[in-house]
C-alpha cells in the first residue's frame, strides 16, 4: 500500500526502456540492490525461487548442469536484463545457476511485488512481456542453431549476439570478457574448437584481439554462407 496515497510514478524513459531509478524512486515498492564480484555466483541451480532480478550493471551468465555434471552456458545477459522471473510462472526451484561474469549490480524483487507491480505499472508490464518474447524468440533461434548449423556458425552467431548486432543500438564492437571455455558451452563444442575457428576468424579478418574481442560486420558472411 502506498503510504502516501499517491498514484505510483511512471517508470518508462523516453525511449521505452525501463527506467531503473524510476522504478527505485517508486513509493512503496519492496526491493533491495545487490553488488556481486567477477565469478560470484548470484543463485545456484536448486534454490529457492523467490524472486525476479533486474540486472543495472555488469554481465552475468546463466548455465545449467545436467544429472551427469554436464554444463550448458544458455545465455549471458547485459544491463537492463531480467532473469529469475521463472518463479512469476510457479517455479518453486532455480532451474539453473546466475554467475556474475564482471562486476555486477543488481535490483531484486520478491515476487508478490513483482506480480503487484506488473498489474500497477503499465509501463513495466509491457516492457517485461516485450523481454520475455523477445527471450522466447532467442531460444528458438538457439534450439535451430544447434539442430541444423555447424560449430562453425553457431560460434560466429553467438560472437555476433554478444557484440549485440541487430539491435536498434549501435553494436557493442568489443565483447564482454567471455572465455573460450565459456562461448564452447554456450555453442556445446569443445575449447580447442573454439579456438581453432577463432584463429580462423582472425585470420581472416573477421574479429580482432585488442584488449578484447572485436567483432567486424563482416563475420556475417560466415552465419549467412551456405
């Protein structure tokens, strides 16, 4: 209950993204910020599923491990990213593990605030339902990426879907740090083919070591070749 009886605040920027510190500003609403390190786990696989996170800064990288011990690297997720939100659709348990791949902060709500707040801002429903397509989208894209593309391609995608190629903004040329282990679990190859097709790509002038890896349009070519 909004202890000022006012009508919450609008929490959609100019451009339609989420406006965080809106969002934090908002009377009322129950929520708490947490920082994590490089590599500290955000949540395991297992737990408890209480709330829906929205990440402000920083990479983190969901995986999942299989009864065999068999890890899966199914996204990395960038600023202004939700996850966690299984727990909205009756989840009791996480259903994979949230690492902190850089420094990270990150914004978490129980989950019957989030509910409450969904059916309140207008603004934030529509842009949680426009991320959760936009998610679902992804995935099959992903699923057809491993059934039908080679190694070669589905690293070649992934490289371009980090450098955020394809999106209204202008591409993030230079990745994240994301290791050779990391892009082999996401494309389920092996490091050393990973790293043969990155000498590959570099050789051909396609991506660049410079502090990180640069991404040029070009590797395009590789995902659109027959």
């Amino acid at each position: 209950m909004n202890p000022d009886n006012k009508k919450p605040k609008k929490i959609s920027a100019d451009n339609g993204a989420f406006n965080v510190q809106a969002f934090l500003d908002t009377a009322g609403v129950a929520k708490k910020i947490k920082q994590f390190k490089g590599a500290e786990v955000v949540y395991s696989q297992g737990d408890a599923a209480k709330s829906v996170m929205h990440l402000q800064e920083g990479r983190v990288k969901l995986s999942v491990v299989s009864e065999i011990g068999k890890e899966a690297v199914v996204a990395i997720l960038g600023p202004g990213d939700f996850f966690g939100e299984g727990c909205l659709a009756g989840q009791s348990v996480r259903m994979g593990t949230a690492t902190a791949m850089t420094a990270t902060t990150v914004l978490l709500i129980e989950r019957e605030e989030m509910l409450k707040v969904l059916h309140e801002q207008h603004d934030l429903s529509d842009r949680f339902i426009h991320f959760m397509l936009v998610r679902n989208i992804r995935v099959e894209e992903d699923l057809i990426d491993q059934l039908f593309n080679s190694s070669e391609k589905r690293l070649a995608r992934t490289l371009l879907l980090l450098a955020q190629f394809g999106k209204q903004d202008q591409p993030q040329r230079v990745l994240p740090k994301v290791s050779q282990e990391t892009l082999a679990e996401m494309i389920g190859t092996t490091r050393t083919r990973v790293n043969l097709f990155m000498n590959k790509f570099r050789k051909l002038g396609f991506i660049k070591y410079n502090g990180g890896i640069e991404v040029n349009t070009s590797l395009l070519n590789v995902v659109l070749h027959d």
